[in-house]
C-alpha cells in the first residue's frame, strides 16, 4: 500500500483537502474522526468507547484506535493509494503501521496553520448531520444558510467545535505532535506545508506532491 498520513492541528483542513484529494478517485481516504462519529451514529461499542473521550477533546486509547484502522485497511488492495487523516496522533500509532511491512507510511505532510487561525476555523465550522461535509460559516459557506450543498441536510456544530474543548484539543495536539514530527523526520518521511492558504491553492500544491 502507499500510505501518506495528514499530519497537523485540529482545523488544519486535513479533511477538506483529503476528500478533494479522494474526489479524484486516485486515493482512498480514512478519517479517524469521521470512522469514529459514524461509529456512535451506529450506537457501534467502539463509539460508546469512545465519545466520552471525543466529547471532552482527548485522544481515544491507542490501543482501539490502532484495531479500528488495521481492521479497516485490511479491506484495501496491496496497490491502493491511501491517505489517513488524523492518524497516526501518537508515535505509538506511527510505530504500528510502520510494523507491518504493508501499512509502512510513505510520506507525512504537516499541515501548518497559526493558532489564532485554528480557532477561527473550528469554532466556524459547520458539519452537515446526514452526509457529513463540511463547511465554516465565512471560509466556506454553504449556498444557502444552514443546508448542506451536497446533499440538503441540515448543518450543525459539531460539540468538540466549541471555544472551550477546541482549545483543549490543540492543547493536547501540541503534547503529542513534536514527538511524532520527530519520528517521521528521522526516517526521513517528513513534508511541511504551509496551510494557511486557501483551499484551492493547498489542493493545488499536495496535487504535487502527491500525484
Ligand atoms: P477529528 O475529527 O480527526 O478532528 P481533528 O484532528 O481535531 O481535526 P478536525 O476535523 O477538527 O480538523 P481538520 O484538520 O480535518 O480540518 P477541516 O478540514 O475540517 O477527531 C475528532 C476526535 O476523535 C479527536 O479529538 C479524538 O478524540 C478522536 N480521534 C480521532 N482520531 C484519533 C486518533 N488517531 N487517536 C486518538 N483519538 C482520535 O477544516 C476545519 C474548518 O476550516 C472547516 O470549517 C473548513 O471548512 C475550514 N477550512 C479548511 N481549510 C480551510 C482553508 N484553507 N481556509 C479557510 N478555511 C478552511
């Protein structure tokens, strides 16, 4: 398989521009995040393990989040091009794909954004309830207000999106991401991007990057 992993800080826009990326059919694109909503959607055990953790902004236990994306990726054919999105969170996560010689991560891009801006974008953000794309109020507002562009569902604030757990979350991101930077740029897998842009022109420059 040939892993890239989307590193970066909560409202980084690792979602939006992985599922860009996998509207181009190229690339398969895992979000914990959204594997784990679905997940409490479904009232599945792995959900109710998990919300108490999701809803107070810490990090799920490695260890179910390490079963949830094996058992998750060994659906995928040896040759796909997948992209993980919001994992791995921890070195201990990146040390478990890296184990396994057919979910080695080929490349880590860091996603770099100023704190002051991941708060605009988090507390912005508005998920739709039905299919789960996701918009921000000024960025990227849907065509009309509180409808899902995609699908017509109505849009809604995720809870982990409010000022006070969004700023526990990127807390907890910085005690977590040097250690994995570390990993990855000592195996030499390590990319920095500046995403801080607009959309398109992040979409653009991983286009490169990756394709
Ligand atoms: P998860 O859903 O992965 O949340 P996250 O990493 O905190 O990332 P976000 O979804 O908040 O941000 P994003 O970088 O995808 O940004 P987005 O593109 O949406 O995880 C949620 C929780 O699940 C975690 O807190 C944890 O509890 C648990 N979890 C998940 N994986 C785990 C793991 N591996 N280990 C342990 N626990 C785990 O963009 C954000 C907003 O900005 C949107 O409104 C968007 O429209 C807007 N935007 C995007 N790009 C731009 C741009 N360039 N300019 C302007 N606005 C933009």
């Amino acid at each position: 398989m040939n892993i890239s992993v989307f590193l970066g800080a909560p409202g980084s826009g690792k979602g939006t521009q992985a599922k860009r990326l996998s509207e181009t059919g190229s690339f398969k694109h895992f979000s914990t995040g959204d594997m784990l909503r679905a997940a409490i959607g479904e009232g599945k055990l792995v959900g109710k393990k998990a919300k108490e953790y999701m809803d107070r902004g810490e990090l799920v236990p490695d260890s179910i989040m390490i079963e949830l994306i094996e058992e998750a990726l060994s659906h995928i054919s040896a040759d796909a091009r997948v992209i993980l999105d919001g994992f791995p969170r921890t070195v201990a996560q990146a040390e478990a794909l890296d184990r396994n010689p057919r979910t080695q991560v080929k490349l880590a891009i860091q996603f770099n954004v100023p704190e002051k801006k991941l708060i605009e974008r988090l507390t912005g953000r508005r998920i739709c309830k039905n299919c789960g794309e996701s918009f921000h109020l000024l960025f990227v507002p849907p065509k009309q207000s509180g409808v899902c562009d995609k699908c017509a569902g109505p849009l809604i604030q995720r809870p982990d999106d409010s000022e006070s757990v969004a700023l526990h979350r990127l807390e907890v991101f910085n005690s977590q991401n040097q250690k994995l930077l570390s990993y990855f740029s000592s195996a030499s897998k390590l990319q920095e991007i500046n995403a801080a842009q607009e959309v398109e022109s992040i979409q653009t420059l991983l286009r490169q990057i990756l394709c």
